[in-house]
C-alpha cells in the first residue's frame, strides 16, 4: 500500500508513526535535503522539537554522509545544523535510493532515555530501505504532476496567443482590439490594473489603461519610452512617476518593433502570485501583438485621413479654378493670354481679367506667400474684393491702399500678398497701374522699341497698415505694345546650377519676340522657363499678356 | 468563426447565464454586453452555468476578472457551476478556484446566493 501511493505526506506520516509506535520513541523527525535549493527542510515531525515541520536551513548539504545506513548523533554533529543536534535526536537513518539522498529519518533514545536494541535498529534500516522507494517514487510523480502541469500553462498561454493574434489579424476597429487585449490580461495574468504607453502621432500616448487613476506628465511618458531593461520593477525606480507608484503599478514590461518602444505598466496580480520569467515572456509576447495591431489601426487610419484630405483637396481646386476668369474677356483690338500651373492641389497665385461698366478692363495678378491651403484662402479673399471694387472705378491707388488695409487684419504677420492690377480704358487705351510689391511686369514699348518695367505702387498687401500712400503709373497701350505680368515661378525658376531665370531674360525674351500673338509670347516664354528649370518650376506658375493690335 | 450565444432565466433573486458554444477573444464582448446589462439593471446575483460551454480562452477569462471585485463591492458575486473537465481545466490553470467560487451544479449555485440572503 505504501509503495503505491503518491502521497507524500502519507508515506512520511506512516514512516514516523510505525517507528515510534515500534520502538517507543518520544521525538522522531523526517529531514528532507533539496539539492536545487541547497536546504535541509523538516518535513514531518512528532514529539517535542525545537523546530516545526516546514522549518528549514542550509547546511552544505551536498556533503552530508548517506554511505552508511545508520548514523549516529555525534558522527553528523559537525554537519547538521545546531538546531538539529539540540532536538535530542540519537540515531539518523538516511533516507536514500541507488543514486541519490533524500534526507533523514531521525530519532530519539527511547521514552525514559533507554537505548534501541541492535535487532530493533535492524529492523528500522530495512523499513527505512522500504520507504525510501515509495518516498523516491512519489517525489517523481510530484515532479511529473508539476512538470506537466507547467506544460499545460504553456499550452495555455500560446492558445491564448493564437486566439489573440488571430482576432487582431481579423480587426480594425481599435477599441474593439483593446478590449481584447484588456481581458486577456486579465483572464490569462490576473492584473487588475494596467496600462499600455506607445507613441501615436511622436508623441507618447495611453493607449488603454485600465484599473489605473490620474495622468502621468509627459517628460515621465517620454523617459519610460526610453527604458533600456526588457522588464523594470517599479521599486527598483530611484525616480519613479507618482502615477506608478499610487497606482500601485509592479512592473513594466518593455515591448519594442524596430526602432518603436511600447511600455505595458502591469500591477500585482489578483492572486497574489509573482511574476515569474515565464510569464513576462508572455506579457512581452501579448504587448508585442497589441502592440503591432494597434500601430496597424493608426496607420490605416492615417492613410483613410490622407485620402480623405487628398478629395477635400481636389474640391479645393475645382474651386479654385472657377476663381480664375474662364473664358478670358474679350475686348476688340486688344490679345489676352493667361495661365496657372500650381505646384500643388491648390495654389496661392491668382490672376484676373474683367470688364467692368463695358469701357473698362481690369487686369490683376498676385501671388500669396506660401502654398497650399492656406494661401488659397487668401487668394479667394484677395479675388473677391477685386470683384467687389472693379465696378466702382475707384482711383487705383486709393484702392490698393483700402485693400491693403483689409488683408493687413485679414493675414497672420507671416503672410503678404504681392499684387499687381491694372484699368484699361478700352475707349482711351490709357493704362493705369498700381503694384503692391510684385515683380515689375515687362512692358514692350513699340514706339520707343524697348521695354520698361511697371513698378509705381508700394508695398506688399498685408504686412503693414497702409501709411504711405500708393502711388500709381500710366500710360497709354499703344498697338503693338505687350504687357507682360508673371509670378515668381517665372522669374525665379531654377535651373541646375541653381541660377534664376531672372526677370532680364523675359524682356529679352519680348524683346525678341514682341510681334507675336499673346499666346505664342506665353508660350515661348513658358518654354524657355520649363527648359530652364528642367521642369521643376518649385512654385505656382502664373502669367498674364495683353497685348495691343 | 467561432458560435457563441447566451440564454437567460431568473430564479428569485439569482440570474442565471447558460453559455454555449465557445468563448475566446471573438467572443468574449458579448458575454461582457450581457453582464453589463444585468448590472445596469442592478442584478448582482449571478450564476454563470458552463455545461454547453465547449472552449474558453483567457480573454474570456478576463471578462470575469473585469467585473467579480465591482460585483463583489456591490454585495453580490458571481458564480460559476457544471464546467466540463476540459473548460474546468483552463480555470484551475490559471488559478481561478482561489479567486472564484465554482461549484458543481447550478441549484447550489443558487441555493448559495439565497441562503445568504
């Protein structure tokens, strides 16, 4: 019966009894040696001992005697334990198989300190050879039951994995993959409160937190991002946020893809259970899965973010293009040409052309600093004031003075608007002027045969409240002249060497090309610019001629 | 995919929870949806019965831990009875009979709450 059962306890328990109820003995004990721990522990005990059952010490363990099959108490004096030797122990039987020492049976003379005779003592070793099999049988069991029963967690904790990564793969929707993540470690690690920190957008964010109260400041978010262990305990923080320590936050767990770090911050467990290597390999697992998935949301969000800003931007520019006069306005004896290239969706140069009151036209262009969206803004504000105040043939100085003033409270301090416009009066053909700090436009004189450049205004629209006034030039568009206005994406386009077209090289290119039609100058010069650069213009391209028959 | 439903009933004061099929990380919500409910409606009596439960996994587990101490604050509990060996074996893994109150049948799950009463 005692060979075949498995419990320990039982086998010790029996051991002791039939040997004290045998031989009469007050005290008995059963010491036990571990060799992975290097401790003799007291496993059972009866009778009156210094020492109670669970007690343990650590004597050099790997050196106490198991050769004979009985000791006396003087012969292991000098190994045992002072504790041992006080208990009034008198013989110690090891308790041993072929290969290895289990421990001790040790006993007490008998009651009323009488000696054991040489058959009784006989008899014991060869219980003791009878029960150290069964003992040595039931401790393997024990390891099997515990090594299968490490296995079976093991199992456990990569079906959980699975079933984790599985439902990831099949999620795009984050809180629902938090939650997940939530009640795995729960389910799986007992941790009632935790968090996880990762850097969404560069900057280090809560993810999820659970359990947890109150916000840790974010030169302490940034300094966990750069732990350097794979797992900290918070204990061992010289300088650890008071976040971690009123939440009673135990441990944190480093995840890391590529160059990106996540912190899972884990409290104690429910059960009370340390943790154990095993099971930070398991939270480091389960964070890099959570980890990875979540990054995936936020990237497919930013994508659906990008593409949803790439339409707006398209609206944008149809927009946009309904701003530019389309079609030019036609006036007799008199050639117009224009373009706009933007060197995004939307741009910030404009350019117009109207008639205004029949007798006159209107012509501007201008360019807004900067790109994009916000200085296509601003260009619709600039558009829809000339359209405002072209009817009121007001004197353009003036004019350009009161517009300045509404762009100066319209723009932040960064943003000026260069602006040209121009009132020709189709009846006179006098050409009246005002340039708001834009480049010069290139006239073509035909009498004189030269060109001269229109530059009587002032200053940008937008940077300063308007104190000097702006001044205004004329004269008369003679046939044959040409007025050619451009944005800097002509003038300072750039080629290889990184020289500018420069503003020399469209007069000469008028010069030379005055007698053409408006739209071949365009074009030419359009030409000239995109050899030039190559093809890389850099900015918004924009020209307007007129041209005078 | 994964099956799972729920069915309910009520015996005085204890709700009763029948799972079916299995409860993994696909799953595990709506379990959650439905304690959430009987809380809302302030029913902290609750049995969890797992005889047609076939599989659980730990983020099942986790919908339990998230819930037993706010139900337990509330002066009610949860129970959990009839697991079948496989499913049993999950929760003594993990170390749940320490925190947890498993019991073989249902009707002792009840007559506990009760009794208490």
């Amino acid at each position: 019966m005692l060979i075949e059962s498995h419990d320990t306890d039982f086998i010790l328990n029996n051991l002791l009894l039939i040997v004290m109820g045998k031989l009469m003995v007050p005290k008995a004990a059963i010491l036990l040696v571990n060799y992975q721990s290097n401790r003799l522990k007291a496993g059972r005990c009866k009778g009156r001992l210094p020492f109670s059952e669970g007690d343990s010490w650590d004597p050099a363990v790997k050196e106490l005697p198991y050769d004979k099959s009985l000791y006396s108490a003087a012969e292991l004096a000098t190994q045992l334990p002072e504790i041992v030797n006080s208990a009034g122990f008198s013989h110690y039987f090891p308790i041993r198989t072929s290969s290895e020492h289990l421990g001790y049976l040790c006993i007490s003379l008998k009651a009323g300190k009488r000696e054991h005779g040489p058959k009784e003592l006989e008899f014991i070793e060869n219980l003791v050879i009878i029960f150290s099999v069964a003992l040595s049988n039931s401790f393997l069991v024990g390891r099997l039951k515990s090594t299968n029963r490490e296995l079976d967690e093991k199992v456990q904790e990569l079906n959980t994995l699975f079933d984790v990564s599985r439902e990831f793969n099949t999620m795009v929707d984050r809180s629902q993959m938090l939650n997940v993540f939530r009640f795995t470690l729960m389910g799986q690690m007992f941790i009632k409160k935790f968090f996880l920190l990762m850097c969404v957008d560069k900057q280090p964010f809560m993810v999820v937190q659970h359990g947890v109260k109150g916000e840790m400041n974010l030169a302490s978010k940034s300094k966990l991002l750069e732990m350097e262990d794979e797992c900290i305990e918070v204990s061992s923080l010289a300088d650890a946020d008071p976040f971690l320590t009123k939440n009673e936050i135990f441990a944190l767990v480093r995840v890391r893809f590529q160059d990106e770090t996540a912190v899972l911050g884990i409290s104690e467990r429910m059960n009370r259970m340390p943790y154990r290597e095993s099971d930070y390999n398991f939270l480091i697992s389960l964070g890099n899965l959570a980890f990875l998935s979540i990054q995936k949301t936020y990237l497919l969000e930013e994508r659906i973010e990008k593409e949803r800003m790439e339409e707006e931007l398209s609206i944008a520019r149809t927009i946009q293009n309904t701003l530019f006069p389309n079609p030019l306005p036609k006036v007799d004896d008199l050639e117009i040409a224009a373009l706009n290239i933007p060197s995004q969706q939307v741009g910030g140069d404009y350019y117009d052309a109207l008639i205004s009151g029949k007798r006159y036209l209107y012509t501007a262009i201008a360019d807004v600093t900067g790109k994009g969206i916000p200085a296509s803004l601003l260009m619709a504000n600039l558009q829809a004031m000339i359209h405002v105040l072209s009817p009121l043939q007001l004197p353009l100085d003036e004019t350009t003075g009161k517009v300045n003033d509404i762009m100066f409270k319209n723009t932040p301090s960064d943003k000026f608007i260069s602006f040209f416009w121009g009132r020709l009066d189709t009846g006179t053909r006098l050409f009246e002027y005002c340039n708001a700090g834009h480049n010069p436009p290139v006239r073509w004189n035909q009498q004189t045969q030269k060109t001269e450049l229109l530059s009587a205004g002032g200053m940008l629209l937008g940077a300063l409240s308007t104190m000097m006034p702006y001044e205004q030039g004329s004269f008369y568009l003679q046939q044959g002249d040409v007025v050619v206005m451009f944005t800097d994406g002509i003038s300072e386009a750039m080629n290889e060497e990184e020289e500018e077209f420069g503003e020399e090289r469209i007069a000469w290119l008028l010069e030379e090309n005055h007698h053409k039609s408006a739209a071949e100058i365009q074009s030419i010069i359009l030409e000239e610019v995109r050899v030039f650069c190559n093809g890389n213009y850099g900015d918004d391209v924009t020209m307007l001629i007129l041209k005078a028959e | 995919m994964s099956t799972f439903s729920i069915s309910k009933k009520q015996q005085e004061s204890v709700h009763i929870l029948q799972l079916h099929g299995e409860l993994d990380a696909h799953t595990a919500p709506d379990l959650e949806q439905e304690i959430l409910k009987l809380m809302d409606s302030k029913c902290y009596n609750i049995v969890v019965n797992f005889s047609t439960l076939d599989y659980i996994s730990s983020a099942g587990l986790g919908v339990f831990m998230a819930y037993i101490e706010e139900l337990r604050d509330l002066g009610g509990d949860i129970k959990l009875t009839d697991m079948k060996p496989s499913v049993y074996n999950v929760f003594d893994l993990l170390g749940f009979p320490t925190l947890y109150d498993i019991v073989d049948a249902e009707q002792q799950a009840v007559a506990k709450f009760i009794n208490t009463e």
